[in-house]
C-alpha cells in the first residue's frame, strides 16, 4: 500500500454497522491512531464538539438525512475529507462539494486511504 495515514486522527460517519467497523478496521491498519465511529449526523455533530480529527470519511446518504450537515462544520474547520457512497454517480452532491473525493462501497483499504490522503494533500480538494 503505497499511502498511509501514520498516527492520524479520522471521524467516520457511516450508518450501517458493518461498514463502520470495517472502515474503521482498514483506517487502523493503514495507520490511523485515533478512528472515532458516528452512525448519525447528530451523533458526528457530538462527537466533533470534543474531537477535533485530522481527516474524515462521511457516508452522504444516511437514515436521517445526508452527511453535508457534517461537511459544512468539517470545511470551516478546514478538517479534509472525503464522501463515500454506494449509490455511485447517482448520489446528488451539492455543487460546492463536488470537487471531494468520493470513495465508491464496498471499498477496499487502499482506495479509502488513497481518497483520504487525496483529501488532506496541500492546496487539496477541500479548500473552499
């Protein structure tokens, strides 16, 4: 694997179980230290008013709503992420978010690190 995220802090919003904990398995093998999991945007919101994380991962269809409310307090905290989906190019990102990495589900470790080193790169995508 050809990207890491060595000693980093990640939030991941996803709503289903499953791919929570593989998520957060695949960040810590790629080196995160610190993978907090949130199954909804108030729960991401909570966690986020005691946690400041260096990257994020937000699921964008979720049960109760979308992950853009996270995103928004994300960009002005200027904290990168990326989107993950498995309604593939079908999912209604708003404009002023296209330009994020989107991670296609099932993913595989070395495309979320890969979206997620993507995000954090100097002058990355979102810079805003």
């Amino acid at each position: 694997m050809s990207a890491s995220l060595d000693a980093k802090s990640v939030l991941v919003l996803e709503d289903q179980f499953l791919i929570a904990l593989d998520a957060e398995q695949a960040l810590r093998k790629a080196g995160a230290l610190d993978v907090r999991l949130a199954s909804s945007v108030s729960e991401a919101l909570r966690i986020l008013a005691s946690f400041a994380p260096e990257v994020a991962v937000l699921d964008f269809v979720l049960g109760d709503g979308t992950g853009v409310d996270v995103a928004q307090v994300l960009t002005e905290r200027q904290v990168p992420f990326a989107f993950a989906t498995g309604y593939g190019d079908s999912v209604p990102i708003p404009a002023n978010y296209r330009h994020v990495p989107v991670v296609q589900k099932p993913f595989g470790i070395d495309d979320l690190v890969l979206q997620l080193n993507r995000a954090m790169t100097p002058a990355g995508p979102n810079t805003c």
